[in-house]
C-alpha cells in the first residue's frame, strides 16, 4: 500500500497547511476560494485537518495555478513550521526533516515520510514516500539547503533523480543534494 492510497484517517496540524496562505498571498482570493472548496477556509495552527482534503488542496494548486507556486509553498513551510534552535548544520536539518513531518501528521498506517542519507563530502539523497506533490518537496529542500548552507558552499543544489516519481505512481521520489 502506498502513502498515497492510505491517507483517508490520517490528520495534517494546521500550521503545516499555513504556508499555503503565506506563499499564495498575492492571489489571496483564490487561495482563500480553493481552500474552502476542500472544507479548510479557515485554518487553525493548533487544529488537525484531514489529510485527504490537503492532498486535493496541494492537486488544484498544482494544476490550475502551477507547479512553482506548489514549490513556492514548500519554500515556506521551513520557517512557518519551524526547526529548532539546536540544529547547526545541513545534514542535521535536512535529518529534522523526518521528525518535523511525524509530528504534523497522525494518523494509522503509514503517513509516509522523509529519509535522508549522506552519501560522501558534501552529499546526500533525501527519499520522500509520502503522497505530497514533488513540487511541494523540491521547494522544503531548496529551503532548508539555503537556510542551512555551509559558509563555505556557494549553492545546495537539489535534483530530483531519474526514475521513480510519484507523478508516476510510484511510491516515492528520490532527491540528489550536493553543495
């Protein structure tokens, strides 16, 4: 069973659906229309939402606004959210990723998730087999990669590797990060 195919219980925090609002603002009233067509017009940071309704949520942005204002969300959700003070360094924050997710989704079975590896000096793949657009994690990662970015790097680049894609239906999207 994929993350995707076993969302109808689980609940997303409002303050994860918060920068939907944040990225979107210059279209504030068509974003305030396709939240309340999926039941979410108003969101509460401390309050649980269906998952489900999300997904749909993250599909019309996508669709009829476009993939860059999906990213453009993601982009926002590291500082909505947050990370905690303690983390100094990239492959910490981008290890937070993980733990920053379960704890604004509940729910049984699998919610899906993030897995990051290093794989050598100055690299890693992020795994992300949750049911969220790719769009949506390209721009977590691309945040995160700027906040954190080593004083001695001048970029964090993240590609989305060849093959698997939940575009496609498959259960996860792979993601290469050097800097």
């Amino acid at each position: 069973m994929t993350a995707r195919s076993s969302v109808s219980q689980v609940e997303i925090k409002g303050q994860a659906l918060l920068p939907i609002v944040a990225a979107m603002k210059l279209i504030h009233s068509r974003t305030q229309k396709i939240l309340a067509a999926h039941g979410l017009s108003a969101i509460d940071g401390d309050k649980w939402y269906p998952m489900s309704r999300a997904l749909e949520v993250y599909e019309q942005i996508r669709t009829e606004i476009g993939p860059n204002t999906t990213k453009a969300v993601g982009r926002k959700l590291p500082d909505i959210v947050g990370l905690p003070p303690s983390i100094q360094t990239l492959e910490e924050a981008f290890g937070f990723i993980r733990v920053g997710y379960q704890m604004h989704h509940r729910g049984p079975g699998s919610i899906g998730s993030y897995h990051y590896e290093a794989m050598g000096e100055r690299k890693g793949r992020m795994v992300c087999d949750n049911p969220y657009p790719c769009e949506l994690d390209e721009g977590i990662l691309e945040a995160v990669g700027e906040k954190f970015r080593p004083k001695d790097s001048l970029w964090v680049r993240v590609e989305h590797q060849p093959g698997s894609c939940r575009k496609n239906g498959d259960s996860a999207c792979s993601y290469n990060i050097v800097w």
